[in-house]
C-alpha cells in the first residue's frame, strides 16, 4: 500500500470517527472506526506518529467544525468572521494534533511481538489524550474517545473506577482487535476467529462489570424534586436588554411552572446581571420571590469585585440571604480572558474575567452542591474535586448560545454524563439555550430539554456521599504510559550514549 491509500484510508477512518461523535445515533461507529489505521500501524513499516497526527488532525478538524459559527457571533462582517473561525479551527485541530503525538515521538516501532506493540500504542494514545488537558491556557481535551460512547450507559460505568480515559482504551483494544481481525483474515488463519471473539469479549466483559456497578449504586436520601429554567437568551438579546427585563422573564418562567414540592430552582450561566450582587432593588425582588414561594433559586451571574470581575454562581435562599459564592476556575482564553497581553496592549476581548482559586460547596435544603461552570465540565479533576469535598450533587451551569445550533450542545453535554458517571453524583445541567437536564449518579438522563427555546424541566434527584475510586485517586491509568514513556526514554538515551562510545573508540585516520 503506497503513502496515497495510507492517506486516504486514514482519512476516511477519521472522518467516520468524527461522525460517530456527531450524532448520538451513530457513536456505535467509534468501536471499529480506527480499526483501518490500526490495520496500516500493524501490517506496514509506517511512521506511528505521522498516520496518528494524519488521523486526529482530520478528526479534531471535522468534529470541530461548528467552530466555523462562532465567528460570525463575534464579528459583524460575517465573511471574516467565516474566515477567522477557519483560521482558528485550524490553528487548534494542529496544537491539539501536535500535543497528542508527543508521546509517539520518542516511540520507534521495532517490536515484534504485536501484543505488546499494541499495549505500547494504546496506553501511549491516551497519554496523549490525557496531556490535552493539562496545558493550561490551551488545555481542550473536548475531543476524547470516551465522550463518543456516553450512550453505551453500560459500557462506561468502569469510568467510576479508571475514568473517561479508561473508556478510551478499551475502544482502542476493540478496535486493534478488529485489525488482527482483519489481517488474519486475509491470511486465511484460524488466528481471525480469535482476535474478533477477544473484541467482543472486551465490550461484553466490560458491559457486564457496568451493570454490577450500576446494580450497586446506592442513593441514601429521600428523593428532591428540582425545576431547571432554561431562558434561551442570545448575545445579542442578552446584552441589548435590560437587567430588569431579564430577570423578570426568569422569574415568570419560574412561576408558571413551580410546583409545591419544587425547593431548588436552577438558572444557567450568567442568567442574571452582576448587580444582582449588589443593588438592592434587585436582591428584595428575588429575595422577596424566594421567601414567597420557600425555594432556593441557584443562579449564575457576574461578580464584581473592585477592579476583577468573575464568572460566578451563589444562591438565593428563602431567609434573604446569598450563599458563599464560587468562582469559575478554569476561563475559556479568548472568550472569557487574554492569556497574551496585558490591559495595556491589544484586547482581543475588553473587560476580562478574573479566575477563582477553590471549589465552594453550596449549602442547600437538598445537600451540598458542587459547582461546575460551563467549559470545566470539560474537566474531569475540577468536577470530582467537588466530590471530594463532600459534594453531595453536582450543578453545572453553562451558556452555550455562542456555539452553535445543536452539535456543540450536544458534544458538551456528554461530558457531564461522565462526569456523574466518574463521581457517581447526579449531575444537574442548566444551560441557557440547551442542553439542561438531569443525570442520574449511572449516567441516565431522566429529564432533558429541547434546545434553543425557552424551556423548563423538572425532576427528583437523590443526593448522595459517594466516593468512588476514581474520585480518590484521579487518572492513575496513565501510570503505565508514564512507565512505557520513561522506559523509552532510557533506552534511547543509552543507545545514544552507546553509539557515542563506539564512535570515539573507532580508530581516526590520518
């Protein structure tokens, strides 16, 4: 196979990736989508690290490409602002391919024991999947295998105990199962019937291990019944209105649709202005609303402090008092702040916010609620720290109205179902023009919104104290990839050292 078919058969494996990642009615895909370049590693001398750059470049990019919409929020020109997405999503598929592939840099493939040339490969791909989160203030790892799958509901409750990153290997070995698959069976070896047993055995063997775990999830509470009031208010509408308007239009929707036993009412992010905080007139009226109808309304809103403002969440309680506020953590660069230039230089955005430095528990009628906002979803540390700290639910608040229609909202939101799946809490997801829903402690959603109207639901969550394994100890299953790395490290380090000696032992001619 020449370098022309190993393009395109990349290609076309990254391109059915990213469809799987599109839709929730084709994530199935994923679980034999990678077989072909698995196929071209194990049966070529090819270099790893440039099929696998090949292959999430054109993957990141054609999974992102909603990305193309959000120039056109932002700049009034709408052909410019079409071009700078381009540019942009350009720009982030190549630093999120070229993050990923460091740890294949240093791998040169000369095994010739193919299991463990793929136990290699696999544990070296979710390193780099791993290393997307961690460079802060580029940190994106939106784009993981895992987040494909979050459908399977069975399938991804070992993330309670390994994490999303663990989903990610074992559609890995899936999928180099199907290779061997495939190569054997071009070989007319009694060795292909192996390899597609040992797939299914993987998928089977761990669905079986999820329904355990789900059988023993425990809640330990009555349950609570809570509203989501989803406003739907686009930039434009949202910074054209009036702080008043706004609010009451929250308020109206809470009315017409509260119930008696309702006593928690979540608003996305941002849902209502800054001066919330501070001016009087507003904080009686939703004080006042609060007491009136005995609920507690949790709401995302601006907090000015001084000369920093932050992206923030508290709540209101029926005895006319706020809760500690939490700050966002984890900003999103360019959108929510500069990570280049100081006040003094070129602002690609004015009035940047500030970043928080804890997680704050949210006392409530219901428990203690860990908070997330918007973009740390994406961040599975964050989020069980919460847990961690004695979280009892977790609420996620997010506007996602400069993303897009529905892919965007979509592909955000299945980080939340893992998020709960890894914490073993219910996650309660606001948004302000979709996705909201509830999440059960296993993944399920019980309760979901149609995007992009004003809308509300409600349903009856269950608190809990749960800490599960993968709360305490994190991402530990890159520990062998840290071991392969450094192990392939040494070796090439002694090699080099070893070609060094033999050179300066040669004999020079004169």
């Amino acid at each position: 196979m020449n370098k022309n078919k190993y393009f395109c058969v990349v290609s076309l494996s990254a391109i059915l990736s990213a469809l799987a990642f599109y839709s929730s009615s084709l994530w199935y895909i994923i679980f034999f989508s990678i077989a072909p370049v698995f196929y071209i590693i194990l049966k070529s001398k090819c270099n790893i690290s440039i099929i696998l750059f090949n292959f999430v470049f054109i993957f990141y990019f054609i999974s992102d490409i909603w990305i193309l919409s959000i120039g056109t929020n932002y700049f009034v020109n709408k052909y410019f602002g079409m071009f700078f997405s381009f540019i942009l999503l350009l720009i982030i598929s190549f630093i999120l391919s070229l993050i990923f592939i460091l740890p294949f840099i240093i791998y040169k493939s000369k095994n010739k024991n193919i299991l463990i040339k793929i136990i290699i490969i696999s544990f070296l791909f979710i390193f780099g999947e791993w290393l997307q989160g961690q460079f802060i203030p580029f940190a994106f790892p939106w784009n993981r295998l895992c987040n494909i799958v979050v459908n399977d509901i069975k399938f991804i409750q070992s993330a309670s105990i390994f994490g999303g990153l663990f989903i990610t290997l074992l559609i890995l070995l899936i999928n180099f199962m199907l290779a061997l698959f495939l190569i054997y069976l071009s070989k007319k070896s009694l060795k292909s019937l192996i390899f597609i047993i040992t797939a299914f055995f993987i998928y089977l063997f761990n669905s079986f291990i999820g329904v355990t775990i789900m059988k023993n999830t425990k809640n330990n509470t009555e349950p609570q019944k809570v509203l989501l009031v989803q406003g739907n208010f686009s930039k434009k509408e949202k910074w054209n209105s009036q702080p008043e308007e706004i609010m009451d239009k929250y308020l109206e929707l809470t009315n017409k649709n509260l119930k008696e036993d309702i006593k928690l009412v979540v608003y996305p992010e941002t849902a209502l202005y800054g001066s919330i905080f501070d001016d009087e007139n507003f904080k009686q009226k939703l004080y006042e609303f609060c007491s009136k109808n005995n609920i507690t309304i949790l709401f995302g809103a601006q907090y000015n402090d001084e000369n920093l403002r932050y992206n923030a969440c508290a709540a209101a309680y029926p005895n006319k008092k706020y809760s500690e506020v939490y700050f966002k953590q984890i900003l999103v660069p360019f959108g929510e702040y500069n990570p280049f230039f100081s006040d003094s230089n070129f602002q690609f955005i004015s009035n940047s916010f500030s970043k928080g430095n804890k997680c704050v528990l949210i006392e409530t009628e219901i428990g203690k609620l860990g908070c997330g906002i918007c973009f740390e979803s994406v961040f599975p540390k964050l989020i069980s720290e919460n847990s961690k700290q004695g979280a009892e639910a977790i609420v996620i608040l997010t506007n996602d109205s400069w993303l897009g229609k529905s892919i965007p909202l979509y592909q955000h939101h299945s980080h939340s179902i893992l998020r709960a799946v890894e914490n073993k809490k219910y996650i309660i997801n606001c948004a302000n023009t979709g996705i909201s829903s509830v999440i059960t402690s296993n993944g399920e959603i019980i309760a979901k919104s149609d995007i992009n109207c004003s809308d509300t639901i409600s349903a009856e969550i269950f608190t809990n104290n749960n800490i599960t394994f993968y709360t305490l100890y994190g991402d530990i299953i890159i520990i062998p990839s840290c071991i392969i790395i450094i192990f392939i490290s040494i070796k090439l380090i002694y090699k080099s050292i070893f070609e060094i000696i033999l050179i300066m032992k040669k004999p020079h001619k004169r």
